[in-house]
DNA sequence: CCCTTTATATCAACCGGTTGATACAAAACC
DNA sequence: GGTTTTGTATCAACCGGTTGATATAAAGGG
C-alpha cells in the first residue's frame, strides 16, 4: 500500500503538501492539486486512518456491547444503529457479552485500549463504580447506570400498563406476566422491570391478582421455556391471557399453547412487547406492544456523538410505545 | 488517559524500558518488572493499540460486511464469527450493505483505510474485479467471488436434495419451492442458487414438475411476499408442499397457510433452510435444512486468521447440512 | 585482576500521518 | 523600486507506541 510519502515522491512535492492537499489547508495552487490528486488516483492512495485517527485523537469508532446479537430485538436494533453511525461517520465494534460480568469487563476495557470514542450498552450487569474512571462517553440502553450517563428506554411503565389494559379490555379475568429472570424484580435498575409494574399496577387496579412467571435467565434454551410454560399453564388452567416480556418469549408461550391446543385468541390471548419481525412472522400474527427501535437508535447515536463532541445532552431518554393489535387478542 | 511516557516518569524509567517490560523483550530485572507494574496499575495506564498498530501493520481487526444483520441467519452467524474472533484476538467492524453495490464498494474502501487485517464478505454483489486489487485476506460466504478467494458453504446441493426428498417421501405430489429474488437462477455464482438445483434434481427424478414461485428480493416486507404466496396458492390449490430457501420465508408460508386455513402438516408440508432460532419457536415447529452455523463461522475465522498469518488455505470449504424433521412435515 | 558474559537501561529511528512556524517567491500597492 | 500582501512549499515536532544498536554496570571465569 503507498502512503503518504511515495505520493509526495512520485508528484515532486513534500509529504506536508501533499498533506494539505489531503486536508484542505492553507494556499495550495489549482495546478499542485491537481497533480496530487492524480498522483493519488493514480497509485489508488488511500489515506491510513488509523495513523490520522492517531494524531487527531478520534478514531470515529463506537464500542456497542450486547448481550447477543442473536436475539431479533438486539439485531435489530444494531442495525438501525450502524445505520446511523454509518451516516454520521462513525465505525461500529460489535461485543456480544452474554450478560456475563467479566465479558463486560474485558470488553469495556478492549474497547477503551482500542481508543473508541465512545460506548453504547446494551448489557449492563456491572456495578457503577466499572464506570467512574472510564472517562469515556456512555450510552446505556434501558438501564440506568448511574445519575450522569444517558439512558435511552421505551416507556417500559406505560408498555405493561398498555399490555394489560388490553388483556383486560378483551375480557382476560387470569393474566399472568412472564419474564425472563434477567427482567425481573432482582433488577431494579433495569428499566425492563418497569415493564412488570405497569402490568401490575393496571391488574390490580381492575381487582385482580397479578400473576407472575419467571423464567430461567440461562435457560435460553427453548426446551426448557417451554417445559417451564406447560407446566405452569397445567398448574393453573385458569390463565386466560399473557403478557411476556419480549416476542421471543411470546412464540414461546404461543407455542405452548399450541401443544396443549389452546385457542389463541379464544382461549387465552397473549401480549407480546418489542414488535420485531417475528412478531408479524409467526401465526397468528402476535399482538405487542411496539418499541420505536429506530427512532431510539437515532437517539443514541445522536446522544453518542453529541457527547463525543463535549455537547451538553439529556439524561433520560424515554420514547413512547404503541399497541400493535394483531391476531393473538 | 496516562500514556507510557508518564508511567516512565512516574516510575523513574526510560520509556523504552517501560516498553520492554510491556513486550517482555530483553532482559528486565524483577525489580524494575514488579515497579513497572505497579506504577501502571497505580496509573490504570492502558497502551493504546491504535499506535501499537501502526507500528505493528497490524490492527488486529476483521471487517464483516453482511446484506442486513437483521436477519436472523446473518445475526446467529454474526454471533459466533465475533465469539471465535474474540477467541484469537480479533476485533469485527460491522457493516450492513442491504445488498447494495455502491455501500459494499464504500465499505470495502472504508474497511481497507481503517487498516482492518482481513474481510468478510457474507454479501458479494460485485464483480470479481473490485476484489483484484485488494490486496487484502478475504474469506467469501455462500458465494464463489474468485478462484483464489476461499468460500465457506453449506452443501447447498445436497440441502435441496435432502429437503424435495422429505416432501417427496412424505408423500407430497405437487412440491414447490418458494425463493426471494437474489437467491434464483440470475445469481448462478450465489450457491444458494445451488438449492434450487438440487430441489430440482430430486423432483425431477421423481417424475415430478419441479414448480417454482420467486418473490420479490427487494419486498421484505411482510405484506407484498405474504400477498404473493396466498395468491400463488390460490391459482395452485393442488400445491401439498413447500421448500423455502430460508426459515424465515418458510414462517412466511406458514402464515398464509394459516390464513388459508390449510392444515399443517396434513394439507400442505413445508421444510424450510438455516434451522436458525425462529425455527424451532413458531408453530407447528419447522422442519428444516441445518446449516452448522457454528461450526462455519469457526472455519471462517480460521480460514481468516490463517490467511493473516500468510499461512495456505483451502479455497472451497463445504459444510454438511442435515435434515431436522419436526412438525411441519 | 583482567576479560568475557550476562543483565539492565538508553539512543535514535520508525510506523503514517498532521500542523504551527517559517522560508521564499510572486503579485499588489504606493 | 521598495514594501507589504498573498500564495506556495518546507522544516521540524508531534501522536503513542516498538525495536535494533549501543552503552553501562554487575557477575562469573581463568
């Protein structure tokens, strides 16, 4: 690869005009540039940015950790943001910790030895402390992590109320909220747990009991989701409707029912929350409460770069969520 | 952030002492290791890699370039090609083209001036040209770019073969195979065209029609492929089996079977491609074509992380798939 | 006790760029 | 024509590291 000195070599010129050509700086002749950028055309010079991003101090690079890029909703979501850091410039280094504390860790501190500009959290299972003397701009994504980090979230309250609302609405009389034990109670700082009081408190203000199931977190294996569902459902034929805590767990639910042939939505309606594709794939097509995962990516890019650009930004960034009414109530 | 030269400082050292004891070069007495240490703890001193790099020509960083990671194939295979690249060193920039000719060629710059050691092309629409001159270890997904670019498949071939088997077994009489656009016969050099093919073979030898229905490669939107498939079914009642060129389309023929109110699996068997996530979630639970995901992306790092080493590599490198019969057939 | 090893630390050049200060020439002004 | 202004290109230091060559001191050998 030529660099910067063969450029200034084969054009008759020194390494710093060439360089001010390359940066628009200072008097440089029509005819002087010309010639560089032919010369550079030429030997198909590509500026190193790494050496650039060297001196500047900005290597136009975002760290973003998840918990797995396998999961429709992270998926997603890493699209729109690539998609948006992309248009503003920036790179995206994908870190997949597995909610795993010392991933975390190694991850962050990976990230920060590779000089990225700042991070996005999507897992954040680390104490507050991990994060004082990194000094590097955070976003964290539906957890609060501490007072001075931006946090962007769905209204996680508003979306288990909406949730039971319509359970309630369409005559459910035993709802049951299922969840992932990552989401629950154990988590209070986890924005997702919100997502369980809004449900409750709309259950027990129609005079019901608010029901609960916890799923294994580890258990992502579906065998086991599923086995944990039937039998909770056989426990308690009484359930009417549910509200799971993401799609994903959603299918699950559905597909219990389907193996004990309980009629979606006759028998028992379900609610899901995200509205990712496999929402809109599975049949019938699930009811869910609906994130704008676009717009909120937009967000924490914009928050992202505004921070790196020593801008004041707000610290709580919730976004409204909708009820997508499809065939499961 | 402290740098060496403060930690040298601090420790009373030369900086090139300081680098030594980082590098484990030369001889270090124990006393001045242990100091080093200290000092660098006491600092939190991180190296910066970035300059690490420059020096080394080595970012120890791989660009993956895939169509969208929102697809549920692209985002489980994403998942393990970061888990193996972690596990020898690498770092994955991430890089959606939607299939689009000018973001691939954009990237393929942008990636090359960003100095990564190697790319992953899970998306090819370009000429074998824009490659020539690269200069630059790439490792192809699923398709054939040139003779010298290694490529990691499934046996695409055997996967048509395996799944018109099923259906024909099971005693299907009017199978079809149901395929977006840029998975079809235009794309020869794409060997999942290759499904098509071994579909074809089988059906053929059966004695039977090999039917074909294309949807549109750039309506992913539910909606348009959904109307197709109900439409086709309409003008083909005879139609009792479907093999879908992904998991994702077979979810698709689902639902409108569901719409349709033909039962699954005794009206109409579908087997579907990947075995990814949403295969095993929806209901009936689908049958489908495994592709080892895992074990691909390890061969893919591998095949990467050799070419980086200047090491020889095989330039086809074909994974068995297998048959999952679940509900659907 | 001198000479060779062996251990330890420093000098200086380099990776591929950027940039403030500066030299030099040509054009503009009075 | 001398002086200022403006245009153009170069010098040298820097970003944060690495490393071959070299200096210096301590230990070992005869």
């Amino acid at each position: 690869m030529p660099n910067l000195k063969d450029v200034a070599k084969k054009a008759g010129l020194s390494i710093n005009t060439v360089s001010r050509v390359l940066n628009n700086r200072g008097y440089i002749s029509e005819k002087t540039r010309e010639k560089v950028y032919r010369v550079m055309k030429e030997m198909n010079y590509q500026p190193n940015e790494m050496a650039r991003a060297l001196f500047r101090k900005r290597s136009n690079m975002i760290g973003l950790i998840i918990p797995t890029i396998s999961h429709p909703f992270f998926a997603e979501l890493t699209y729109y943001l690539e998609y948006y850091a992309d248009h503003k410039g920036y790179k995206l280094l994908l870190c997949n910790s597995n909610r795993n504390v010392s991933k975390e860790v190694e991850y962050i501190e990976m990230l920060k030895k590779n000089q990225v500009d700042a991070i996005i959290m999507g897992s954040a299972v680390l104490d507050v402390q991990h994060y004082l003397h990194l000094d590097l701009p955070i976003v964290s994504f539906d957890r609060v992590i501490s007072e001075d980090i931006p946090v962007v979230t769905s209204n996680n309250l508003e979306g288990g109320k909406l949730a039971a609302r319509l359970l309630i609405n369409k005559g459910c009389l035993h709802p049951v909220f299922i969840f992932r034990g990552i989401d629950g109670p154990q988590h209070r700082s986890m924005l997702a747990g919100q997502r369980r009081q809004g449900y409750e408190a709309e259950v027990e203000s129609a005079g019901m009991e608010p029901l609960q199931l916890q799923l294994d977190a580890e258990g992502s294996k579906h065998i086991e989701n599923n086995a944990a569902i039937i039998a909770y459902f056989q426990e308690h034929p009484e359930i009417d409707g549910v509200f799971a805590s993401s799609d994903v767990i959603a299918a699950e639910v559905i597909h219990a029912c389907y193996l004990l042939k309980k009629d979606i939505p006759s028998e028992i309606k379900i609610v899901g929350y995200d509205d990712v594709q496999i929402a809109s794939l599975i049949s019938p097509r699930l009811s869910t409460v609906r994130q704008p995962i676009q717009e909120m990516s937009d967000s924490i890019i914009q928050l992202v770069v505004k921070q790196i650009e020593g801008k004041e930004v707000s610290m709580v960034n919730t976004f409204p969520v909708t009820l997508v009414e499809r065939g499961t109530t």
